[in-house]
C-alpha cells in the first residue's frame, strides 16, 4: 500500500499519540501491576556487576520488543543482542540513537553495518552519562561533572552453508573495549578535591552469537524465511580500576547468557520472545535472577508498523510501547517504556532512533539477474533445448553459487541429455 510522505508522518505520529496514552492509562494503577509480580520476589544479587549500562538498550526499535530480539537481530540494533545478525542484513545501514534514561541519565550510540556477499561487518559507540554535581553543607558547589560509561564496538559475523532453501548458520562476534569515567570529587571531612581517575574503571571483553532463519508454519508467499533461532553470550570479559596507582581487579561485568526467537506468522504479524540468565563470573551461586521478554509487530503499511513489548526481571516488569516510519530511506523509531521498578513511583522514558538505510550492494540486482537466467533456462528445457538450459543455469550460479534451482535443473537436464544419448543409441543399433 502506497502513502504520501504527509499521510505516513502524520499516521507515524499517531502511533506516538497513542504510546502516550497507553502510559497515562497504565501509570495511574501501578502498584497493582506491580503486585500481580512481588510474589516473585525482589533480586538480592541486583546490582552486583559493574559496568551496568551494558544492559541498556541503545534505541528504540528492540527496548519496544521488550528487548526480546535475540532471535529477530534484523537491523542494526542487533549490537546490544546478537552479533551474528550483520551477516544476514538486507542492506548497509548507519543510525543514531538515543535513550533517555532515569535520574537525567541518557545513552547516545552511533552504528554503522555492511555485508560483503555472507560476511558482515560492523562498529559502533556508546556513552552512557549523568550529571554529577557535589555541594558542601553550606550548598556551595564544590565539583561538578559527568559519570560515564563509553563501549567501543567491533562486529563480524559470517553465514555458513548458505543455500536457496537453507538459509544457514551465522556466528558473529563482538570485541569491546569500555572506559568507566568517574568525575573529580571532594573529600566529606576535608573538603580537598580528588581526582576520580583513580576510581575510573577499563573493560575489554566480547559477545558471541548464533543465529539461523528457515520457514515453519509459514502461511503467506515469501522467499525470506520467517522463523529464526537465536542465542547470546553477552560482556563476557574483565574490567579493571585504579589507575594512576596499584592496578586492580573490579568487580564482574554484567554478563549475559541469552535464547530467542522470532516467529512471522503472517506477512503483517511477528512474534518475538526472549530468556536471559545474567552470569556473575566471579561466583555463579551470585548470579542475577533471570529476565523474560516477549514483544510485537504489527506491520501496518510497508512503511509504517506499530511494535509492542513486555520484560519481566525479577519482580519488576517492564512494559513498552513503539512506532516506526521510513520516509526516504531513514526509518524512524520512537518507544516508551514504563518500569514499574516501584509501585509508588513508576519510571517513564522515551528511546529514539534514526537509520540510514544505504542500499544493499547490488544483492537485490543480482537476485533478479539469477531469476532472469532460471526461468529463461526453464523456457528453453520446455523446448526440448537441454543445452542452452544447462548454459543459463551455470550462468545463474556463477552469479550465485548457493541457488539451489539451478543445480537441480542442470542435473535433471544432463539426466535427460543421457537418456537421450541412450535412445539413439538403441535406435541406431536396430
């Protein structure tokens, strides 16, 4: 269905309207929302870990899944969940997002991602950030600053057995390098001004992902496949503090274990659903409780889709509530959250994002030449023209060697080609 730029923003900011009043109908009860979950009761071991705003997601797209998106990856906010997703990206994309947080907090991140053939690339940036100002007892400023968290991302992912109807297996990986920057800060007793450089913290660590994509249940005609698997082992690394004197071990990074998938059960219509076991590597007995994520989308038109999602952790849910528009090749997301953390004061924030979208390096191009030479080589076996089948079909996979088709084709084609071979043979001899 087509719609003009001034029908799509306008039906895009419809979709912000109604995430609105989903909050102001949602907040005004929360503490029975909240109820329904104290029986699983609160996590002794939260906040155990370091380096925490490894588990804030980036920007809109996944948190409106409920941050179910292990399985799904299908853009380039796949960094935060599974790096296997860049080998298996439609297009080259660049984006923006920001998340503001709670307690003046935000997150701002920049991505870039491309595929050469079944190889996906990827970078990315992250900083999370608070302001930080300390007063003496007489309410004069003494310090003022940033804490922060800065990652560093590279990604590469490859799909393996890649073919016209397997889809393959893609493993990627993630190697990251984190700065935690604590502000200058004065003594309580003395008044003298510390350096927070000491306290300052340095992590190097990495994601491992699988991902695979084949058709189940599927009940509408598409080529791409619309069931995928995936899972995640997320920040497993160390972080180390005190710098300038003894260099030290700091506490375990926020490690993740993660399994999900998607499901598009019609053309309009996908499923997401997600677990998550955080790790403490130090002492797994002092793990976090496990999270559980589940989320929507309902495509409304080709360019616009309204995504709905819920996360559990803990006794805390999480419920979320998005919209999405593309306008000359820059889709838009925008997502609230609220995080029923505490009955009596639930926390609302908004996540935004912008992608590029930067073509696909010729693949649909390509993908169309090969049908070309598939169905021409099918008009020419109808024939009787074995030959000039089995030319086009090699044509075909020398432009792709992973379709199927026309291996199957070559094949039934030299079948005949022999039997025919054998008939005049038989013919001659009588």
């Amino acid at each position: 269905m087509t719609k003009t730029p001034a029908r799509i923003i306008a039906l895009f900011f419809s979709l912000v309207q109604s995430a609105a009043l989903f909050a102001l109908n949602i907040s005004e009860t929360p503490s029975t929302v909240s109820d329904v979950f104290d029986t699983l009761g609160q996590d002794e071991n939260a906040g155990s870990t370091t380096f925490l705003s490894l588990n804030i997601p980036a920007g809109a797209r996944a948190e409106s899944l409920g941050g179910a998106y292990t399985g799904l990856s299908n853009d380039i906010s796949f960094f935060d969940y599974n790096p296997a997703g860049s080998a298996l990206l439609d297009e080259t994309e660049a984006a923006v997002f920001h998340n503001s947080w709670i307690s003046d907090s935000a997150i701002e991140t920049i991505a870039a991602t491309t595929r050469y053939g079944d190889l996906g690339i990827a970078a990315a940036a992250k900083c999370f950030y608070v302001p930080f100002t300390q007063y003496d007892y007489y309410g004069e400023k003494q310090t003022d600053g940033y804490y922060s968290e800065t990652t560093a991302v590279l990604n590469m992912s490859y799909n393996f057995f890649h073919g016209y109807y397997f889809k393959g297996i893609s493993l990627g990986m993630n190697i990251k390098g984190a700065w935690r920057s604590i502000p200058d800060y004065a003594d309580s007793e003395t008044g003298e001004i510390k350096k927070g450089f000491s306290q300052s913290a340095a992590a190097v660590m990495a994601d491992f992902g699988v991902l695979t994509r084949f058709n189940f249940l599927k009940f509408y005609s598409s080529r791409e496949p619309n069931f995928s698997i995936g899972l995640c082992l997320k920040n497993a690394g160390a972080a180390f503090t005190g710098f300038g004197e003894e260099i030290e071990r700091d506490d375990p990074i926020a490690t993740v274990a993660s399994v999900g998938f998607s499901y598009k059960m019609l053309d309009a219509f996908t499923f997401t659903a997600d677990f998550s076991q955080p790790l403490n590597l130090f002492s797994l007995d002092e793990s976090e409780k496990w999270a559980a994520g589940a989320g929507m989308i309902f495509q409304i038109t080709d360019k616009t889709a309204i995504l709905a999602g819920f996360l559990l952790k803990g006794g805390n849910p999480r419920m979320s509530l998005g919209g999405e528009a593309i306008y000359k090749g820059i889709q838009f997301n925008i997502n609230y959250t609220l995080d029923l953390t505490s009955s009596l004061n639930p926390v609302n924030h908004i996540s935004l994002s912008a992608k590029l979208r930067l073509g696909d390096r010729g693949r649909a191009q390509k993908a169309a030449t090969v049908d070309e030479k598939y169905i021409e080589g099918l008009q020419k076996y109808s024939e009787g023209d074995y030959e000039s089948a089995i030319r086009l079909w090699n044509e075909a996979l020398e432009i792709d060697s992973g379709f199927d088709p026309a291996k199957k084709g070559i094949a039934i084609a030299e079948k005949q080609q022999h039997l025919i071979e054998k008939i005049k043979e038989m013919q001659s001899l009588d």
